[in-house]
C-alpha cells in the first residue's frame, strides 16, 4: 500500500510537478478530488496549516505548500543532488521555477485577456536563465548529474509554456531538448498519456 495521498481540486496546478516526480519515481498515490462546493463549505480549509491545497499525506506526515511536497519526495527518493551544495543549488533552481510559476499564475488567474500577449513577449527574458544554467551542464540536468526536484517543477513549468505559446521554446535549444529528454522517460511517458493526467485542466479557471 502507497503511503502517500494527494487532496486537491481536479486540476493539474500546483500538483503537476508533484505527479510527475511519483511517476517517474515509480510510485503509487491516492486522490482525494475535492469539489468547488466542497470547498466552499469551509470545512476542510479550517484543517488546512495556511487555508489552501494541495494537502500531501505521506503516512502519518502530513504537509501543505506544493514546493514543500517537492522538496519530501526528493529527500525520500534521492531526486535532491548527491551533496550538501548540490541540494543549495538545486534549491536556488527550484525558487528561480517558483518565481516563473507565480509570473505565469497571476497571468492566468488575473489577467490573462489583457496580459497573455505581454507575457508571451516577455517570456524569453526568463527562460534565458534556465537556458543558461542548461547549457552549461552536459547531463542534461539543472544540477549535477542526476535528476531533482527542481526538474520536474521546470519541466511541468515548461509543459504549462507550451500550451500558452506553442513555440515558446524554439530560440532556446537546451530548454527544447530539456523537455524532449524528460517526456521520453518511460514513466512520465506512460503517465503524460494517462487518462488520469489528460482529463485534468492545467488551471482551475479553464484558461491554458
Ligand atoms: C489554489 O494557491 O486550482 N492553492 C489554491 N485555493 C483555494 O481557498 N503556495 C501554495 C502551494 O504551493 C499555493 C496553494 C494554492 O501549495 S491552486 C487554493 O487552495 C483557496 O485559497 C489553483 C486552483 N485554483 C482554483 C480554485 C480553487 C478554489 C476556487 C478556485 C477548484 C476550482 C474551483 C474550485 C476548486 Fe477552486
């Protein structure tokens, strides 16, 4: 029996990244959907440590905030580099990711009719970090030599980019091959063409 759980709305959002690494780690979970008129009853949001989900329940562990639940994985699962400074440095990468997920989220819950094109224009003057830091190491990874955290939550990132702006990654080489690299993992493979995955809208308010 898994021991984790995941409770949230039937989005991807703030728990795609955490899907994919279980996939790829080759572990099962368990779902617990929560409805909007659930929600709304206020019940389960009194429980929650800062009001909101995804709640994670590894056991008799139980945490809120997605990068949180990220960071337990990659402790648990040897996905948090293979030294003191590399977990750092896969740290400062995964807040780079946090700071690009919060630019897209504000477009899309507050402004995306007026801002979408904006962002989209905007959009290499971020991605060229993460080129940057790809470029610059031959595994292929954004640290060290083996994959982390901050991968996956790049790589959901980059997915969610892609929908928004389909060739959002053709000037960056090292991000385009980033992405091909990690869908072809088998098990992320296998889990990006799941019914699980595919029925979930990436935002909770339907734009992509
Ligand atoms: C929303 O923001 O879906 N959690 C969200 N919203 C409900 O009352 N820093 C943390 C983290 O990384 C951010 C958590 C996040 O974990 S996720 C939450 O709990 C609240 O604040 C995005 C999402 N939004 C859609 C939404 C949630 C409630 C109302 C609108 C789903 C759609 C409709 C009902 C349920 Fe809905």
């Amino acid at each position: 029996m898994s021991p984790y759980t995941i409770t949230y709305f039937a989005v991807r959002g703030r728990c795609g990244a955490t899907r994919i690494m279980l996939s790829d780690q080759d572990q099962q979970w368990k779902e617990i959907v929560v409805t909007f008129d659930e929600w709304m009853k206020g019940d389960l949001k009194k429980t929650c440590v800062f009001g909101q989900l995804p709640k994670f329940e590894d056991g008799d562990l139980t945490l809120f905030q997605s990068n949180a639940v990220l960071r337990h994985l990659g402790r648990k699962h040897g996905a948090y580099g293979k030294s003191v400074c590399e977990a750092s440095r896969i740290d400062m990468m995964a807040d780079g990711v946090e700071d690009l997920r919060v630019k897209y989220l504000k477009m899309i819950y507050q402004d995306y009719d007026n801002g979408k094109e904006a962002y989209i224009k905007d959009l290499p003057n971020h991605l060229c970090y993460f080129e940057a830091v790809l470029a610059k190491n031959e595994s292929g990874f954004l640290v060290g030599d083996s994959i982390s955290f901050a991968d996956y939550s790049l790589f959901e990132v980059l997915l969610n980019h892609q929908v928004l702006s389909p060739k959002c990654l053709d000037s960056f080489p090292s991000l385009k091959k980033f992405v091909e690299t990690l869908s072809a993992r088998p098990k992320i493979k296998a889990f990006l063409n799941s019914d699980a995955y595919k029925k979930l809208p990436i935002n909770g308010n339907g734009k992509q």
